[in-house]
C-alpha cells in the first residue's frame, strides 16, 4: 500500500516538473480563423470552442486569430471581397500564418481564390461547407477539412419512428443561395419516400405567410426545418428567433438538420453541428501541426453528425425517450448534483490531492523560471534586432504600396470617365436585381436619378410587377448558362410614358450568380419611330394609289350607267304618257320608272363619292348651316332621341357648297340616331373653330393633299351602341352597313363631298362608349361680310 502512494507521489511530481519546463518560451503557431459570417451566431461559437477545446493541450504554443466575413449581413458582393482581400492583406503581412481554418462556404470559397495571393503555402483547413464537390479541390494543394453534410432521410426516418402515423411533410428553406442548395439536397435525399409521404417546400414568402401556413397544418404533419435567415420581404432572423417564430405558430412539432436551432422550439434529430465539425478540424490541426501534409490528409464527409434531441421539446408533445435512438444525446434534461457538477467534484478531489506537493513544486519551478528568465532575455535581445529589420521593411514596402496605390487611384478614375461619359446607359445589380451602381446616361434616358434608382430593383421600369418577375425568370435562367441577353423592349419611364430600348445584360461570373451582373441599355425610339413611320407612308401611298383606282373605275362605271338609266327613264316616261295610269301595264310602267330613278340616284351618290359631282361653293357660315337645319334633323330622327345643338357665340366661317353640306350633316345624325336605335338616347352638335395636325389622318378620312392647320369644325357625339376598330375603319367604304336595310352608301357619300370640299371627316368610337365624328373644313383667313 505505501509502493503504491510512493509511486503515484513520484508520477504526480514528474508531470508537474514537466509542466514546468513547458514554461519556457516557444514562438506560438498562429491559427487563423475565418468565419463566414459572425461570431455572434450559434454555429461560429459552437465551432471556435470545440477547437479551441481540442488545442487547450497546446494553447501556450498557439495563437489564434479570429476574423469574421459577416456575409448574412453585408451583401457579398465583388467589391466588399476586394475589401476583404485589402484589409487581410495589410493586417496579416507580418503574422507568419501556420494554419488557417475556413468556416462556411464563403469562407472556404474566399481561401480557394485568395490564398495564392494572401497566405501562399499556408495549409488550410476548411469546415461548415454545404456546397462542395470532388472537383473544387483539384489545382488546390495544401487544402482538407471537414465537409457539412446533412442527412435529412436519416432525421425524416427517426421522425417516423417516433410519429407512426405522419403523412404529410413541410420542409423549410429560406432562398438565399445556401438555403436554396439545401433545398436541392433535400428533394435528392427525401426522393425515396415518394409515395410513402406527401411531401411540400414552402415557398418563398414572408414569416407572417409562413406562420399562416404553419398553423393550416393537418396533425398527420411534421415540419422539416433546414436553413432560415431571410424571408421574401428581405428581413433577416437570426436563428433563435427564426426557429422561435416557426416553432411558435405550428401544431405539430419541429424537426432540423442543424444543432444551433436545438433548444429554441425544435424537437430535434439528426444534426450536424458546429462543436462537432470545430472538433474534427481541431484534430486535422494538431496532426498539420505535427507536420503532416494536409494532402495527406482525406476531407471528413461523414461521422460529423449527433443523434439529438431537447428535453423540453419532447415533454411538451409527450415524446417517450424510449423511441429516441440509443446513441442520442439529450439537452435540457435535468441531471442529479454530481452530473451536473461532475467536473466540480473531480477538480475538488484532484486539488486536495496535489495541494500537499505544492511546496515541492514550487521550489522546483522557481528553478526553472530563473533559467526561462535568461532564456527570455535572450530572446527578447534577438527580438529586437529583428524589429529593427522588419521596420526598414516595412519603410521599404509601404512605398511601393503608395507607388501601387497612386497608379490604381490613376486607373480607377479613367474607369470611372469612361463609365460617366458612355453613349449607352450601363446599369450594374446584384444576384436579386437590386440596382447597385447607374451611369449618367440611365439618368437621361429614363428620367429616374441615381437616388431613385440605387438600392432597389429594376420593377419602376416594367408596366406590372407580373411583367418584372417573368422577365427575371426568362432572362436569368439563360444567362446561368454563361451566355448574353439581347433584345429591343418597351420599358416604362419616370414619367409614365413607355420608351423603347435595346438591352444587353450578362453576369459578371456565370459560377457565382452572387456577384450579380451588367446590363448595357440604349435608347432606340428614334430608329423605332423612323421605321414606324416608314411603314406608315408605305401604308399611306398603297392605300391613296388604291383609293386613286378605285375613283377612276367608279366615276367611269358612274357615268355609263347614268348615261344608259337616263335613256331608260326617257323610253319609260314616253311609254307612261301613252298608257292609261288605271291600267296594269300602265302601273308596272311607273313601278320600272321609280326603279330607274333610285339607280339614278345610286350613280349620282357613285359621283359625289369619287369627288366628281359639282360643287357651287361660296362663303358661309358652318354654325348658321347647322342652325337652319334643326327642324329638319329632329324631325328626321328617333322620338326618344334628343337632339342638342351648341352654335357657339361666333360664327364659323369657310368655302362651301351649303346644299352638299347639309346632306352630310343629314347623312351623320342618321347614321348617330340608328346607332342608338329604339332606346332613349342623345345627339350633340357642336360648331367651332380647331387647329388641326392632320398629316396622319387615314385617306378614306381625308382629301389626299390636306394639311395642318386652322379649320371649321362641326362635331356630332352620340351615346349609341359604338363601333369597333375593325368597323371604323370600314364605315366610309361604299356599300358597307352593319343594318339589315340601307344601301350602304350615305357615309361614302359624305366623305365623297367633304374631299371636294378639300375637308376631312375623323372618328373616335368605342364599343359600348358612343361615337364622335368631326367634320372640318378648311377655315376662311378672315371673316366674310355677304
């Protein structure tokens, strides 16, 4: 019994001498870590204790440099990487880096394009990454780690087992970049249980349409929760709170992927967590440090992950832990004195035990700080011989970084000239289409300034927020392929009005939508305009030549048929005069005559038509035209239509033939009374004087050399029925009627003598909205006394 508290007294001396002599100084390795997003998360907390846990052994000999990327918060973006790149490499040029540790994808992305340039040879140590493939590594040396994978089919199964009856599973995602590559994994790990299980995605909407969701859940229903930090709306959640929320608004308990959300509403399953990924990299570290080669190394892609579960969680939907798996770890459980303080007991016990070597140990020990006192005298002389040299270093490189500094101020202001003075607009966005940067010419041609346009999307520019999402989704889902979008569009100014430009748009980097991309805009209305009014005149000329033709075969057709019906009713009114009025013969004889005077009547209308009829013009007054024929246009139209007739206090004064004119001013109440048909309704005449741009008025409408200018103006608005385009433009071409009786031939007519009078007739109608017609002629200089 005495051998034995010898022995053990011997060996607990022996430890503590050698623990003493590890006092003496030894140049510390420098770690450095490089978190992807905050320290003040869950996740980076979990991972930097686990590892320095794991290096407590060594921390006298280690230094660890902590620096967070803080990308859920700063948009990520290729100048806040350039940032980065500048601010390491300032602060780190002296720090000769053993080992750095990447946490998170951005992170492990950034040491995969920078750590040539930051920290070349430096071995790197990468861990939390969701997104990896065999083929990221390839041309990389020096790079392991511990890869974030997840097994949703693992924590679905441990659900079932626990909740038989589900049918139906809501998984969870935000849709940022890394939420949407969990989302994709997911769909691949759960494919084997379609058919089995009724399984949905939310989509991507705000947390008060996600808790309405929620609370719509059948209780055959889990909740599948992966990876949240920013609904639809953009607000960021950091995780306690998001899993707070969802947790709080569903009726059938919460399953994830990730431990960071354990003790915050979710029932658990099996997680991949930061304490064990920080543990696992911790121990690739020691063995770096020990002097293996990380390539040497395997990248850990499996055995990373913990059966877990909360306690709380489990009491409150009245999970029995007998359904839990063997292997599973419990949180929040309540412990006895001695587990909870278990540490506690053992650091009593072992420091009552080694309290009575205290005073040989410190005998010992202060030996051996008097020799590391020397040792550190030492090396504090060569310290400061190298700091010496390190300063005219220093000297020396701080100069070239003014020369390089002055050079890219030189550079980046012949960028921004050119980018200021470019001829096209130039817009720059990020991966959700927010407006980053705009040049100059954007701010002319669209009328929106920077302020309006910087930090938001693109929607002001489409006529609906329908147009702007099916645009994006069109668009971005060819440039993902590495290719450029070109085309003309129709986009909307600040002002309202739509504008024609041609776009070109890429993205900066086709692997990293992130870095978002360029859009080159040009205005193009006046090449769209001068190729409208190309066809336009082409459309004109076509339709003048056609109407030209037209004229010379119904005047020609005119004149023979007159010529012939005239020889007709001549025979006719001699053979009536020899017959008696009372006989049949007699009676067919005058039905024949009054036959051959309407197909008179349908030639002369044919010569008015075609402008050949003769015209007896003299100056007059519109408005005393329109005002003699009042009686006349009441008594000729419906009863239950009144008529309102406003002369004006001027008179209205042009060249006219008034007989001609009445019969088109008769021609158009009738037509506006049969519009309005045998329903209650209103005709409104009102004369005037207008000034006229009528260069683009269709031919039928017009006399073929009319021009701008002051004309007489007589408009009559109905109430009736309207006219579609397709009738409109038909209305004034001969024969045509939309009624069952009628000739078709009383607006030809009137356009037939408005041309001679060198006027026009013009038409706005709608159907369902009534119809207004204007007749102009053109206006005397200057009143007429008769």
């Amino acid at each position: 019994m005495i051998c034995q508290v010898v022995r053990i007294f011997f060996c607990c001396l022996a430890s503590i001498i050698w623990a003493a002599d590890a006092c003496a100084y030894h140049p510390p390795a420098h770690i450095l870590i490089l978190n992807s997003y905050h320290q003040s998360m869950s996740w980076e907390q979990d991972m930097l204790q686990a590892f320095q846990a794991k290096l407590e052994s060594d921390r006298n000999h280690v230094e660890i440099h902590v620096e967070n990327m803080d990308t859920t918060r700063v948009p990520y973006g290729e100048q806040y990487r350039q940032q980065l790149f500048a601010l390491y490499r300032s602060k780190y040029a002296d720090t000769p880096l053993r080992l750095i540790i990447a946490s998170g994808n951005n992170a492990f992305n950034f040491m995969r394009e920078f750590r040539t340039a930051l920290f070349p040879g430096v071995p790197v140590i990468f861990c939390g990454v969701s997104i990896f493939e065999e083929g990221m590594l390839a041309g990389l040396p020096g790079f392991t780690g511990v890869v974030e994978i997840f097994d949703a089919a693992a924590t679905v199964n441990i659900a079932l087992q626990i909740h038989p009856r589900t049918r139906k599973i809501l998984v969870i995602n935000d849709y940022l970049p890394t939420g949407a590559a969990w989302t994709r994994t997911i769909r691949q790990q759960l494919a084997g249980f379609a058919g089995r299980l009724d399984i949905s995605y939310a989509d991507n909407l705000s947390m008060e349409e996600l808790q309405r969701q929620l609370r719509s859940l059948s209780r055959d229903a889990l909740v599948l929760y992966g990876f949240y930090f920013q609904d639809r709306l953009g607000h960021y959640y950091p995780e306690q709170e998001s899993i707070r929320q969802i947790a709080a608004a569903s009726p059938v308990p919460v399953y994830g992927l990730l431990n960071f959300y354990l003790g915050h509403g979710m029932v658990g399953g099996n997680l991949i967590s930061g304490n064990f990924q920080g543990e696992v990299a911790a121990v690739q570290a020691k063995r770096i440090l020990a002097g293996e080669t990380p390539d040497s190394i395997a990248v850990v892609k499996y055995g990373a992950k913990r059966n877990m579960f909360d306690f709380k969680q489990l009491e409150r939907w009245k999970i029995s832990q007998s359904k839990l798996p063997p292997d599973s770890i419990i949180i929040n459980k309540p412990a006895s004195f001695y587990g909870e303080y278990q540490k506690l007991v053992w650091v009593v016990t072992v420091f009552v035990s080694v309290l009575s070597l205290t005073i040989v140990v410190l005998t010992i020990n202060i030996r051996r700080r008097r020799r590391a006192e020397q040792q550190l005298r030492h090396a504090q002389d060569v310290l400061e011989l190298k700091v010496m040299e390190r300063t005219a270093q220093l000297h020396a490189a701080k100069e070239l970084a003014e020369e390089t500094s002055r050079r890219l101020e030189l550079q980046g202001a012949e960028i921004e000239t050119l980018f200021n003075n470019s001829p096209v607009g130039i817009i720059y966005m990020d991966a959700q289409r927010i407006i980053k940067r705009v040049n100059p010419e954007i701010v002319r041609v669209t009328g929106f300034s920077p302020a309006e346009l910087i930090g938001k999307t693109t929607a002001p520019f489409f006529s609906s927020r329908e147009d702007f999402e099916s645009f994006g989704s069109m668009v971005y889902a060819g440039l993902r392929q590495g290719g450029t979008y070109e085309t003309d569009r129709l986009f909307v100014k600040k002002d309202g009005t739509g504008s024609w430009y041609h776009i070109c748009g890429r993205l900066l980097n086709k692997d990293d939508i992130s870095q978002g991309g360029i859009w080159i805009v040009n205005d193009i209305n006046e090449r769209i305009k001068a190729a409208e009014e190309k066809l336009l005149l082409a459309h004109h000329l076509e339709q003048a030549q056609r109407y030209k033709s037209l004229n010379v075969m119904a005047g020609a057709f005119a004149h023979h048929f007159n010529n012939i019906m005239m020889a007709v009713q001549g025979n006719l009114d001699l053979l009536q005069m020899q017959l008696p009025a009372d006989t049949k013969t007699g009676h067919l004889v005058g039905q024949a005559l009054k036959a051959a005077k309407k197909a008179s009547n349908i030639s002369a209308s044919m010569l008015t038509y075609v402008g050949q009829q003769e015209l007896h013009m003299q100056p007059g007054d519109l408005a005393a035209v329109v005002r003699d024929m009042e009686d006349l246009l009441r008594n000729n139209i419906s009863p239950q239509v009144s008529l309102i007739v406003n002369h004006g206090g001027m008179p209205v004064w042009c060249h006219l033939d008034a007989t001609q004119i009445r019969v088109v001013i008769l021609n158009l109440v009738l037509n506006a009374s049969e519009a309005i048909g045998t329903a209650a309704g209103q005709i409104t005449i009102s004369t005037g004087a207008s000034f006229e741009e009528l260069e683009d008025l269709p031919a039928p409408f017009r006399e073929s050399n009319l021009a701008r200018g002051r004309y007489a103006c007589c408009r009559i608005t109905d109430n009736g029925c309207g006219m579609d385009e397709t009738t409109v433009a038909q209305i004034f071409d001969p024969f045509f009627t939309t009624r069952f009786t009628g000739r078709g031939l009383g607006l030809p007519v009137a356009v037939g003598i408005v041309k001679a009078h060198r006027g026009a007739l013009t038409v706005v109608s709608s159907p369902g909205r009534g119809t207004t017609i204007s007749l102009l002629l053109p206006a005397m200089e200057m009143p007429v006394q008769l």
